[in-house]
C-alpha cells in the first residue's frame, strides 16, 4: 500500500475517514444495554454482519456471555425510545482455555430484522479481511461506544460513538503483554489525538469502557487522479486495554470469527485476502 507523505493528501484523508465512519462504519455497530436499577444502562458494543441468508453479530464473548443467564438480555437501541431484546443463537470463546481469544457470534433471530434494518447496515463477510502484514502508519480505525458518552436529554438517554484512528504497536509491547501475534492485534494509544473534521490537536477519551465488542477497520486510501478514495475492510473485534508500561488497545483478528463460520454454521466463505 502506497504511503501519503503530502500533508494535503493527509488532511484530505483524514476527512474521508471521518466521514465513512460517521455515516457508514458506525451504522454497522450496534451498542448493546442492559437493565439497571433506574432504566437501561450501556454495556458494550458490536458488529452487523451477513451470509447470503443469516445475519450475525459479532462482539467481545466478555459482553455476550452476559445473555448466558436466562433472565438476563442484552438490548439494542431501534429509535428515540425504542430498545428490542438480542435474541437468537450463541457461541463463545472460552476466554481462560484459548489465552484470552475473546470472540461471540451470535445467530440472530429473523424476527429481529425488520426493526433493525430501520437503523443499521449489515457488512457483507465478503468485506473481511485477513490482515497480518501490518502497516506502520494511522490506518487503523477503532468505531464503538465507550459507556462515558452518555447524557440524559429532555428525560431520553443519548449516548454517542467514538472513532480511534491509530497505528500497530512495535513487536516489544505484544512480548511484554503476551499476546501471541497470530491472533492479536495490539495498538498504540500513547500521545495526543487529533480532531479528524478540524486537523486540530484534540483530547482522546481514554476510558474505552464499553468499547468490548466493536469492529477494528482497515482503511486503505488511494487516489484516482485528483480524487482521494477510501475503502475499508473489517479486521478484528475490540476486547480490552492496556494501560501500563504501554498504552494500547487490543483485538482479535477476524480470521478467528471467520473459521469459526466456517465451523459451526457451515458456511461457504472464501479465504480472507492478505
């Protein structure tokens, strides 16, 4: 992939980004709630995906085990005051047995369908991608909602999405923490953001509580000529931070979800690219 270096190209870049992923990306994720003592409560966050026939959602198995117990449910938001109960079949990693392999698909339900359609996009597994020649440079976008950004307005709970665009850490931080590679992707959240819209210096939130679950997105940017293109591709789901020696955010590759499909629901996909 062709590096930009051009601060033009860059601002330019940074603009599509931000757009794609405030009107696209973040239609694919979907943040999940739960009952509290005084209403529902946000808990953590997840991905639309779709075969040919069934629809999925793909999150962080810390967040979906929470529907293991019968009278528990986890919900998604479908309008100003209308929230509908996730319902459908789940699988899980066991995050202790597979050293920290954190995944959960859940089958959904078609009944599920007509209210979320209203609302949210569902990525074709077509548009994963398998991602293990990592590129040292801001292409990575991080789109979830931390459980911080909520408000309550005019007596409805508002709540909004977060875009982390960052770049890998080195080889020493996935040996320090002890994430395997082939499964990991560890990314580096030391230092000052940047406001994508403006280009101005801007304060990161960092408490990524309820985060879990979301999608981590290749952006892959080129230009046409004179035009600046964006694509994107799904490449793992978020579980977890790091705030230690070094600042950073952890996900599982998607080619964990992708064998998994495979397995379980017999499905016919063909091998992610590089």
């Amino acid at each position: 992939m062709k590096q930009f270096t051009d601060q033009k190209d860059i601002r330019v870049f940074d603009q599509k980004i931000n757009e794609l992923c405030r009107t696209e990306i973040v239609r694919f994720t979907c943040q999940f709630f739960v009952k509290g003592k005084i209403g529902l409560e946000p808990f953590g966050s997840g991905v639309f995906v779709k075969s040919k026939e069934k629809h999925f959602i793909l999150t962080a198995s810390h967040v979906a085990d929470y529907m293991e117990n019968d009278t528990d449910d986890l919900y998604i938001k479908v309008g100003h005051d209308k929230y509908i109960n996730v319902i459908g079949q789940l699988w899980l990693s066991d995050i202790d047995k597979s050293k920290n392999i954190d995944v959960a698909i859940i089958r959904m339900e078609e009944e599920m369908l007509p209210d979320l359609l209203k609302v949210y996009f569902f990525l074709p597994i077509s548009k994963f991608r398998k991602h293990d020649k990592l590129i040292y440079a801001y292409h990575y976008a991080v789109v979830g909602f931390p459980s911080v950004n909520q408000k309550i307005e005019n007596g409805r709970l508002k709540t909004g999405a977060e875009i982390y665009l960052t770049g890998p850490s080195k080889d020493k931080v996935y040996k320090f923490y002890g994430y395997d590679p082939k499964h990991f992707y560890v990314l580096k959240m030391e230092g000052k953001g940047k406001d994508l819209e403006s280009g101005e210096k801007s304060k990161v939130n960092i408490k990524f509580g309820g985060l879990s679950g979301c999608g981590l997105w290749l952006m892959l940017p080129y230009k046409n000529g004179a035009k600046h293109i964006v694509e994107y591709r799904l490449i793992g789901i978020m579980t977890e931070n790091r705030k230690g020696k070094y600042f950073c955010l952890i996900g599982n590759k998607i080619q964990i979800v992708v064998d998994a499909l495979i397995r379980l629901e017999n499905l016919k996909i063909r091998k992610v690219v590089k």
